[in-house]
C-alpha cells in the first residue's frame, strides 16, 4: 500500500507534469510573488544585496567544508570559481576606483575564499577533480562578456574603462554558473555539499535580484536614469533576472529533493 502523498508532493508532482511554457509561467509568478512578499516585509530593500552577499558567503563556507573535512572536489566546477574569481576582481576594483562602500569589504572576503578554494581544487585536491565533466569553455562566456561590455556600458562621468569594466562584472556573474551547471548536467546525481552550494547561489541571486527590481520600483523607475542612459539600464535589470532564472530549474529540483528526505540529488534528463 502506498504511503498518503503530502501536499507538497502532490503539487511537486502536478508541477513536473506540466508542459515547458506552463513551468515557466509558473516560475515568473512566483518569483513576482515572492518580490511582493519581500517589499511587504523588508523595510530597507538596500539591505537585501547585502543579505546577497552574505548567503554567497555562506555558499563559499559550505565549499570550504566540503574541501577541508571531506577532502575532495568531486562534483565541483574549477571552471565556474575562476569565472567567479575575474568578476569579483573586476568589481572589486571598479568598487575601489567608483565607489568605495560596504560592498567593497563583501566582495573582499568573497574574492579572498574563492581564490581558497581554487587553489585547493588545483594544488591539494586534483585527484578527485572531475576534469572530463568540467568541459565548458571558459571563453565562450568571457569574449562574449567583453565584447557586449564594449558596446553597452554606463553612460556614467567616469573614465571608459572603469565604465566598460563595470558593465563586464556585470554580464559576466549573470552567466559564471554555467560551468557548475554543466559538471551536474554530466554527472546527473548531485552530492549534498555541492548541492548546498549551488542553492544558496540560487538564493543569492534571487535576493540580488529583488533588490533591483524593487529599487526601481520604489524610484518609479529612476534609479534606472541614475545608471545612465540607452540600453544599459536595461541590461543591468535583465542580468539579473537571467542569472536568477538560471538557477531556477535546480532550486527547483533540489527542495523537492530536500522536502523528500533525499540526502543525494538526482537530476531528471533536460535539467540544467
């Protein structure tokens, strides 16, 4: 006899049955949901890209965990932290030179444990490194970045390169998770530690998210006008929501995983 389905499990399985556009459709109102709830419960919305950066941080602390206890990288995208790595530094400088703020210290410490953990990956664990499943190439999203970043950056008073660099940080996060997304795409079981790590990813971007479009929002949209003009404020708007839905697949899976009791994720064909 098989066992009472709970609710979630019941929606879970409605929701996997439904065709790609009604996922999506499903997705977006949630998420516009979700931003709702949090202007209704969060009084400074500028605190939200700090909680960001904290849940990233909390990521990086889940990494560093797996690497110092378990002794592996199993599962793990050197790939996606490199990636990580460049933007972070970009921003980091373009914080120094532009804006020198409490972000700059976040970005500071995030760079500081990214670079930790490349290093463990290449010089303490790469015998459990999967190379053969981090087989995304790296150039296919840094010259694509570099090029847009010429064409479309800030219309701000400061110098041309701080400005292009700005906007290449930018394009560049919205897309540094496709390595790690590969590696799971290849494996298809994803181990707990990693799995931790990729969600509060997915929660960080979320949370960067809602904060700009909540920014704009409560400017009416001249938050936008402050950026500069053209195409660039919409593109800052539209990385964020591309780096946000993303991850949206997996965060997806993986509480589904979580309220399961499952301890493995195993990802279904088609995911990421």
């Amino acid at each position: 006899m098989k066992g009472k389905r709970t609710p979630i499990h019941a929606v879970a399985t409605w929701v996997r049955k439904q065709p790609p556009k009604v996922k999506a459709f499903l997705a977006v109102a949630s998420g516009i949901v979700a931003v709702i709830f949090l202007r209704m419960v969060v009084r400074d919305h500028d605190s939200l890209f700090v909680a960001a950066e904290a849940v990233h941080a909390l990521g990086i602390s889940i990494l560093i965990y797996k690497l110092t206890k378990e002794r592996t990288c199993a599962g793990l995208s050197l790939k996606s932290q490199e990636l990580t790595a460049i933007f972070l530094a970009v921003r980091l400088y373009c914080s120094l030179v532009m804006e020198y703020d409490i972000h700059t210290i976040l970005d500071s410490a995030t760079l500081g444990t990214t670079l930790w953990v490349i290093y463990m990956i290449r010089f303490k664990l790469m015998s459990s490194y999967m190379d053969d499943k981090d087989n995304f190439k790296i150039y296919y999203v840094v010259i694509p970045c570099a090029l847009l970043s010429l064409i479309i950056h800030p219309s701000t008073p400061h110098h041309i390169i701080n400005r292009v660099c700005w906007a290449f940080c930018v394009y560049l996060e919205a897309i540094s998770v496709l390595p790690q997304l590969r590696v799971m795409q290849n494996t298809k079981i994803v181990e707990p530690f990693t799995a931790h790590y990729v969600f509060a990813l997915g929660v960080a971007r979320f949370l960067s998210c809602a904060h700009w479009v909540l920014q704009v929002m409560d400017s009416q949209g001249r938050i936008l006008t402050a950026l500069g003009y053209g195409l660039w404020p919409s593109m800052v708007l539209l990385s964020e929501i591309v780096q946000t839905f993303i991850l949206a697949d997996f965060c997806y899976y993986y509480v589904k995983s979580l309220v399961g009791g499952q301890l493995v994720l195993r990802l279904p064909s088609g995911v990421v």
